[in-house]
C-alpha cells in the first residue's frame, strides 16, 4: 500500500497535531470534531502516517515516558502512568513491555545514551 501525503488529507495533520499535545484527545474524540467514521479515519490515516492512528497514539504516549525518564534513576511509576495518559499503572507496564520489549525497570537500567533508545535484549 503507497503512503499517500497528508497534505491531500488536512483530517490528518489536524489529528497529528492534536496527538502530540501534551495531553491528547481520544481517537473517537477527534473522529467526533472532524465528523468523518473512525474506520475512514483509520484508514487515511494509516495511509499517510503508515501506522494505525491507535498504535501511532501508543508510540506518543512511549516517547513522553521516555522524555519524562531523561536523566533520572528511578522513578514513581504510577505518577508517571498517569501524566503520560494511561488508566493505570498495570496499563502503562503492560504496553511499555509490548512496546519496548522491556519493563520500565529494565529499561532505566539498560537504557542507551539517547532519551529514546532502548537497548533490545540479546
């Protein structure tokens, strides 16, 4: 499938400017300000960005916690689950583990030198 340019689509750069505040509004929340189904914004926005607009907001809310990690060696988890948008801690170590390949523990112990690189597992 071709990725198509968002500039053909304004829906897209609308949602991807809402997605990177800092406390984004739902999918569903966007579907409903722009009033088209969220299977047709699905769709154009996979085609666009290349990803689904679920994971691509994952990804965002992986990248805040990785950001909010800089620097630090330990950290208060359940503060940082839910600054960065997740229901619950549980939430935030479960789609950090599938996102990072890593727990959260891990990842500050192994971590590389760059706020968002992760150091895979051997």
């Amino acid at each position: 499938m071709m990725m198509q340019s968002s500039q053909q689509y304004p829906v897209v750069d609308f949602a991807l400017h809402q997605f990177a505040k800092l406390q984004p509004p739902t999918i569903k929340e966007i579907t409903n300000q722009i009033g088209i189904s969220p299977r047709y914004f699905g769709e154009l926005f996979s085609n666009c960005v290349g990803l689904t607009p679920k994971l691509f907001c994952r990804i965002q809310r992986l990248r805040r916690v990785l950001s909010l990690l800089a620097g630090k060696t330990h950290a208060d988890w359940t503060d940082i689950a839910f600054t960065c948008g997740y229901f619950d801690q549980a939430h935030f170590i479960h789609d950090f583990r599938s996102l990072a390949l890593c727990t959260p523990s891990d990842y500050i112990k192994h971590r590389g030198f760059h706020p968002c690189h992760i150091v895979l597992p051997d």
